[in-house]
C-alpha cells in the first residue's frame, strides 16, 4: 500500500529507484548533517533495521528518501520500546524548494500505522546547527521534549513524533 497526497507518496524502497537515488545530490550545507542517498542505499543492504523509504513526486519519480530503523539503535534516542528512529532524511538538491520535505513528513504518521502498527513514535536527531531542519520538524508536529545527546557534527536535539491510533 503506498501512502500519498495528489503530489507526492511514501513507499518503501525498490531496486528500481537505485539509479535514479544514485544521481541525487545535496548542497555542501546540507551534506554536512546527513547521510549520501547512495551511501544509506549501501548500509541499508547489510542492515535489516534500516527500512528505506522513498519519496516519489506526483509522476511516481524519486524526489527524495529516509530510513526508519528499528532495534538498538533506536534505544540510543528513547526509552520507548515501540518507537522508530528517522535518520538520513534527504531531497534531490534540484527538487528542494517545492515542499516535499514538509508533505512527506505530514504524511509520516499514516505510513507508520500502515507498515508499522505496533509503534506509538518515531525520534530522530537534529544538529543544534541545522537551525532549517529544526523548523521544518517542529512545523510537522515533532516535538523537542529537551533530550540532547553529542553527535559526530556536535550537540543533537532528540525530537518526538507521538504516532496516535
């Protein structure tokens, strides 16, 4: 089942997106705090925990990606056993601007009731820094309960999606 608007839609990860993930690129500014498409599509091969996820635009083309990870790791950002770690968010440098971040993140809560109906939250982590993603975040109803933890770019804000039923 895919989750979507009339503009864009959630679904899990296809080898038939690999190449043109594989031509995404982000701003110098923005390389800094997350993951190279290619590189997650890489770990996510030998990492059952990490569950890619694809952004597709209205055409059912790649615009953007992000993972939702499951087991250890998560224990790391919460406590709560039932929740999903967010990690290497990320759109096409050439599709940004267009609200594709802020609309795949509306549409978050639905896919996690979808494809994963026993977690109550995702978390994730945002550099203190990344001052464009912190407001993109909280704009979409991530909350900042004052958890912070050091990341390997500095001081993270641990932020909280509730997932309610």
């Amino acid at each position: 089942m895919n989750i979507h608007t009339g503009e864009i839609q959630l679904v899990p990860y296809k080898e038939k997106y690999k190449e043109v993930i594989q031509t995404f690129t982000l701003p110098s500014e923005q390389v800094q705090f997350t993951s190279d498409p290619s590189a997650l599509l890489e770990k996510a091969k030998s990492d059952r925990t990490k569950n890619v996820i694809v952004i597709l635009d209205y055409n059912g083309v790649p615009v953007g990606l992000f993972a939702l990870q499951t087991g250890d790791r998560v224990k790391e950002f919460t406590d709560n056993e039932n929740a999903l770690l967010l990690t290497s968010f990320s759109i096409n440098h050439n599709r940004q601007k267009r609200g594709y971040a802020k609309k795949s993140l509306l549409l978050l809560e639905e896919f996690v009731k979808c494809y994963f109906p026993i977690k109550n939250e995702v978390v994730l982590a945002v550099n203190e820094r990344n001052i464009p993603a912190q407001n993109l975040y909280a704009k979409v109803s991530f909350q900042d309960k004052g958890f912070r933890r050091m990341g390997p770019m500095g001081q993270q804000i641990i932020m909280h999606l509730p997932i309610m039923k």
